[in-house]
C-alpha cells in the first residue's frame, strides 16, 4: 500500500495527513484521506486528494507488514513510551521496519 503525507488546509488551520492508495494523476498525486483531520472542515476519510509533487512530504509503503520509507512514521513510533510501540505497531499494520540505509 503506498502512502504519501502532505500538508493539508482549510481557512484556518492544517494538518500533516496520510493519502493512501497513493498513485500519479496528471497534477502530480493523489490519495485517499488515511484519517479525517479533527481540526480540518471540510475533510473525510477516504476522501480522494490531489496534491503536487513538491508539497509530498514523506512516503511510505506497507508491504505485508514490512514498512519501507515512513521516516515520520518510524518518529512518532521512536518518541512513544516502549510499552505503546507494539500497539502503535498494530494500528499501523506494521510487523517490521526496513532498516534505512545509513
């Protein structure tokens, strides 16, 4: 499943959001809303986005639980308490983290 995150807004406010199923379309990329932004109007799950290619902030593929990219992802995940993290783990769908190349 790719992913891309973006930067998403409305008149007032914004969120770093994930787009699945992401896939090129003639204006750069598109996906479908991961999760509904609380502070966003306007915004619903599964919601087909469309966002260019330089406002792509991280991308991420879930291969059969084997995550590649998600440096954000990989993040959140670092800064949780070691108790969370396989729980963290599980709602992401995640069973294991392609090493980065250092």
């Amino acid at each position: 499943m790719p992913m891309i995150k973006a930067q998403l807004t409305d008149e007032k406010n914004s969120a770093f959001m994930w787009l699945n199923q992401a896939r090129e379309c003639p204006t750069g990329f598109a996906g479908a809303l991961y999760e509904a932004p609380k502070n966003l109007l306007g915004f619903q799950e599964g919601q087909t986005i469309s966002v260019s290619a330089d406002q792509i902030l991280d991308w991420m593929v879930n291969h059969n639980g084997l995550l590649y990219g998600g440096f954000s992802i990989r993040l959140i995940r670092d800064r949780k308490p070691a108790n969370e993290r396989a729980q963290f783990d599980e709602y992401m769908g995640v069973a294991a983290y392609e090493p980065l190349p250092t």
